[in-house]
C-alpha cells in the first residue's frame, strides 16, 4: 500500500479499534462503528474498552480532516 491509500473499517471492537490505530499511523482511515456513544468517546481521545492506549489513540485522530494520514 503506498501513502494515498485511504482504508475503511466498520466496526470499534477488538478487532477494529486496533487495526484503526495501526493503519492511520500511515494512511487515511475512515472508521464507522454504529454505537455513537463509543464513537463519541473516541473522538474525544478515550477508549473506555482499553483496547488501545489513549496515549496512542489521541495520536493518530484527526479534528483537521484535509490532513493525509490519520483517523477522520
């Protein structure tokens, strides 16, 4: 994959919350996940799963989205 990929995971479980991280430390990623309190929470930099770090979290959101890589 080269650095225009842009990605897109459905669903913030254990398997999804993860791999999001992962992927948006190099590319754009687009998560969807239809409970929008978890989605509210981790737009905010805070997984109340504990399934990824917030420390790591918080560095791959985006609240600027024409940026290149990340989590919009």
């Amino acid at each position: 994959m080269n650095s225009n990929t842009k990605i897109a995971i459905i669903g913030f479980g254990p398997v999804g919350l993860p791999l999001v991280r992962l992927f948006a430390i190099k590319h754009a990623v687009v998560g969807l996940d239809i409970n929008q309190t978890r989605v509210n929470f981790l737009k905010s930099g805070t997984d109340t799963t504990f399934e990824v770090d917030d420390v790591a979290l918080q560095k791959v959101l985006l609240n600027q989205p024409g940026k290149a890589v990340g989590l919009y």
